[in-house]
C-alpha cells in the first residue's frame, strides 16, 4: 500500500520541446509498460543494471512484490508509454534516514530534461519521507550524468575504483555522490 503522503502523488511536467509527461508511482498494474520501458535496453546499456531488466519474469517479480517501505518507484509516461523511472530504495536500520535515487530513461528521452525533472520528484518525495540524506552511485565514464546530479545539489563524496562488476568481470570506477536534505543546525 502506498504510504499516505504520496497515495495521491501526480505530477505534470514539461519538456524543453512541450512535450507533457506524467510522473506517478508505479503499480502492479503497470507491469507490461515496464516490461515495453525496458524491451529495447542495449547489450551495451544492459552491462550497467544491477538486474537483467530485459528478463520479464524479473520484471514481474518487481511489480508483484511491491513494497513501498523498501523502493518507491515513479514511472514517467507519456500518454500511456512509459519513458522513464526514477526509483528511491530505503535501507533500515542504522541507514534508516538515507535513501538511494537510480533512474533509466528510454533512448529517445534523454537529453530533453526529464532526468532533471525526474530527480527533482524524487527528492521531494524522500523529503516527504522524512530522509535526510540522498546517494547516488553513477559510473565514472558517466560524467555528465555525473554533472548533472551536481546541478541538482549532489556532492561528489569520492570516487570508488572497481566498485562495479559488469556482467563480463570488467570492474568499472563508481563515483558516490551525497545530497544533504536536513541540514545540521550548529546551535550556542
């Protein structure tokens, strides 16, 4: 069930070129427009998944089982096709206040701004969610999406060497960057 701050959450928003996408939380029912999102993934794109997303059964299982207290998945769509999700895990514990955001965009999406839009929903949501700190792990060779999360406020905290395993068993440089949602307040 989805927690009540964001059971109503809708969001408009509109790319450089007018084009009009709806941001929503994903739902069980969405299963076939996240199997569609992810169908075209390249071999190459494929590499960088934690998950082989091209799998429908892996995907089914996502949308199956899920639960909003471990990931709260947004899916952009356009119309009724989906071109993009910006997903925000939550660890427990002692991480209970830090959050995770990772974002796919369909090829035909990128470059027009709604990664940017994208990220922005998804930290107002894990602020909503009382979190305070936001992380993103983005590969080295990735350096403008690199910049990108700086535009938004992200700090680079540092650069891991070989923190990443490709399928193949090339390793490849992760650069770990950290946004601040509650500031630490200094009092006398």
């Amino acid at each position: 069930m989805l927690p009540e701050q964001i059971k109503n959450f809708r969001e408009v928003v509109t790319l450089r070129d007018g084009v009009h996408v709806l941001l929503r939380p994903l739902i069980k029912d969405d299963c076939k427009r996240l199997e569609e999102l992810f169908s075209p993934v390249s071999d190459e794109d494929l590499r960088i998944f934690r998950s082989n997303v091209k799998d429908a059964e892996v995907v089914r299982t996502w949308c199956d089982n899920l639960d909003y207290d471990d990931a709260l998945p947004l899916l952009a769509l356009v119309k009724e096709r989906a071109v993009g999700l910006v997903t925000l895990h939550f660890f427990h514990g002692a991480r209970r206040h830090i959050g995770e955001i990772r974002i796919f965009l369909s090829k035909d999406f990128r470059k027009r701004g709604l990664g940017m839009k994208m990220v922005r929903s998804a930290i107002e949501l894990a602020r909503k969610q009382g979190l305070q700190i936001l992380i993103g792990e983005v590969l080295a060779e990735q350096t403008k999406i690199v910049r990108a999360f700086e535009q938004l406020g992200f700090k680079i905290q540092c650069t891991l060497e070989d923190y990443f395993m490709l399928p193949d068993g090339d390793c490849a440089d992760i650069v770990f960057l950290m946004m601040t949602l509650k500031p630490k307040v200094e009092e006398f």
